[in-house]
C-alpha cells in the first residue's frame, strides 16, 4: 500500500514539473489565457468613411476612452496634427481615472508623457514608451493599466488654436476580475525653474571657488512625492542648462517610508540614468537613455534623460519621494521638467500640475548672448584693449 501511495506521488510529482513553463516573456506569451476578451476604442470614422480622426477645439476637453467594469489597457497610440511647432504638444493635457475615482491618477502634458520635451519632436524608443517615425510623431504607451471598476482617459487642448486631427487607439483586456495584487498606474509632470545658488554663484566643478556641502536635500528638485503603497518605475527628465558647465553632479536622493535621510543616495545624475562622464551622445536603450542632447557649446541647451525601472523597481510601503539635486549643493539655475511613472495598490490623486505659462519653456541662448555678456564685461573694464576674457 505505501508503494502505491509512493508511485502516486511521484507520478504527480513528474506532472506537476512537465507543466511548469519557462522563466521568459516570450514562454509567457505561449500560454493561453481564459475570461479575458481584447477591446479597442479607437477614433475611427463611424460613417465608414476615412476620416478616422476627432477634433479637439481649443479649450475643450474631450474624452477619449470611457469604460465600465474590470480590464488591463495594454496599448495606447496618438498622433495628430499639425505637427509641434503649430500645434504645442506640452499645452496639451492628458488625465487618466481609474475605478470611479472623481480625480485623476495620471495629469501631463502629452509630449513629456511620451517622451518629447519642449514641444520639441524627436525619435524616442524605451520598452514602456515610445515616440517612433516620422519624428516622433507616432506617440506610443505599453504600460499596464489595471482598473477594477472603470476607466476614463480625458485629453484638454491648451494650445490656443484647435487640434485638427486627433487620432488614436486605447487597446484593452476586459475581464470579469482584475488578477490580485493588481497595481494603479500613476503619473505626474513637474516643472520648475530650479536655482538657489546664493551668493557663492553658479559654482560647479569649484570654478568659483570652494564648494559647499548638501547634507539635507534642502532646494533638490522633485521628481514625485507619493503617500501609499506601491513601487516606482521609472521617469522621462528634461534639463535646460543655460551654462557650458556640465549639468549632471546633482545626486539622485530617494526618501522611503518616511526616511528623514535619503533611503537611496546616488553619486551624480548621469550615475542614476545608468551612463558616465558627462555624456553628449544620443543613446537609447529599452530601459534608459539620451534620446535628445544638446548640439552647442559644452552642455549648454537642452537634453532629454530617461530611465524606467522594468526589473528593479523601487518599493515602498508607505511613502515614496525622489528628489535630485540640479548641480552639486544645488549650485545650478536649470530649467527642469519631468514625467514620473508609478503603481500603487489603489488609485490615488496626483498633485496639480504646473499651469501653462509656468511650463512654458526658456528660450534657447545662442552666440549672441554671449557676445552681449562679454560686451557687457569688458565695458565692466573700462574697455581696455587688451583683455581677453580668462
């Protein structure tokens, strides 16, 4: 009788581990799933015909997406016309609710959302997200987005004039019930002229003399500060650095569960976003890169950093907040702007987001200015004809 049992067991031992499936995304992508339907709201041309597209006046909401029950958006895709420059994608707001909730979970501008700074169009190419050909011009979002009790995604149009052609496709899985543990996505943009170097000037590298010491996170920059249980994936980062001198020595600081002092502490931005040395070059890997940098002299002008937590994300349990320093001891005036990504285990409000002519971007500063600056110098000498300028 125990021999039997004991064949038994070993016999459903051997079965259990023949139908194991293998550790891999594409293994998981054989398998077949069962209560699950694939859904598509799109803005395809009801008559028929091909005019496969909405219009967003200006200073119109309109929503885009509106379902009730359980499912998973796994594929969001938006173009429109014009194109940047005519039509200014970061005065374009998109909000995501989840499960009923009267306010949003995700608030941004759309080009930062997807990747594209300043109204400004370019390639972009991450797992999650992408800005593909022509351009840029294909806005593209393969985060999950679970949601038990419906989902709404709204698109406003700030830009002063009427978006023409607004096309688009929310794919989704519709489900009787969510898998457990299902997270909200959330997302936030943050903007902020950052500047607080005091009397002791713009002093990186020690050009000015000897550098202080940030202890405190006092006057970081803040890429999201979030109350609840979840995890932290990743973040789209634009800097305007209106100096030569290399943007990048701020630390990365991340505050966790209510952590007086940083739970996380990098060694320098280009550290955090995986890279080395002050880098210039345009580089794109799935989970983090340069896909926008500046073409003028040392590092001044405009660079686009992202990194996307896809096997390491950042836990917590009760708080989250990611902070960065914009030059060492926040000695830098830089125009920032960021998009934060992020699940928690229910839907929650994000902060406000800052208005129209506070996300407005800073001019570019061109050779002129520099001219102007010296000139302005040099009368500062007497304009004596031999100075030089070091």
């Amino acid at each position: 009788m125990k021999t039997s049992i004991t064949i038994a067991l070993l016999c459903a031992i051997a079965i259990g581990a023949q139908a194991q499936t293998p550790a891999s995304d594409l293994a998981a992508l054989s398998q077949i799933q069962t209560g699950m339907t694939s859904k598509r709201i799109s803005s395809y041309d009801r008559s028929g015909g091909n005019d496969d597209f909405i219009r967003i006046e200006n200073n119109e909401k309109k929503i885009i997406f509106d379902v009730k029950g359980a499912g998973i958006i796994n594929h969001i895709w938006i173009t429109m016309a014009p194109h940047p420059g005519a039509l200014n994608r970061n005065n374009i707001i998109i909000r995501m609710y989840w499960d009923g909730k009267a306010e949003p979970s995700v608030v941004s501008p759309i080009g930062p959302f997807f990747g594209q700074g300043w109204d400004e169009s370019y390639e972009f190419s991450s797992l999650p997200l992408i800005a593909g050909p022509d351009r840029g011009k294909g806005l593209v979002s393969y985060f999950s987005m679970p949601f038990a009790n419906g989902a709404r995604i709204e698109i406003e149009n700030e830009t002063g004039r009427a978006i023409d052609n607004f096309y688009y496709y929310v794919d989704y899985v519709e489900m009787d019930k969510l898998p457990p543990n299902s997270g909200r996505f959330h997302s936030w943009y943050n903007k902020q002229l950052a500047g607080s170097a005091g009397d002791g000037g713009e002093n990186e590298w020690g050009i000015l003399g000897k550098t202080g010491n940030n202890t405190t996170g006092k006057d970081n920059y803040l890429f999201a500060d979030i109350k609840g249980k979840g995890h932290f994936v990743g973040v789209n980062y634009y800097v305007h650095c209106p100096t030569p001198v290399w943007y990048g020595e701020g630390d990365d600081m991340i505050y966790i569960d209510g952590a007086s002092t940083p739970t996380l502490h990098g060694t320098g931005t280009e550290d955090y976003f995986n890279t080395a040395f002050c880098p210039k070059n345009i580089f794109q890997h799935a989970y983090y890169g340069y896909p926008r940098v500046n073409n003028d002299m040392g590092w001044l002008g405009r660079t686009h950093l992202y990194r996307f937590h896809i096997t390491d994300p950042l836990y917590f349990s009760k708080s989250f907040k990611f902070t960065i320093e914009h030059g060492h001891n926040n000695v830098l005036t830089l125009d920032l702007a960021s998009v934060a990504y992020w699940y928690q285990s229910e839907a929650t409000a994000v902060p406000a987001i800052p208005g129209k002519e506070a996300r407005a971007p800073k001019p570019m500063i061109n050779i002129g200015d520099f001219h102007k600056w010296r000139n302005e110098w040099r009368k500062s000498k007497g304009n004596d004809p031999q100075l030089w300028g070091n």
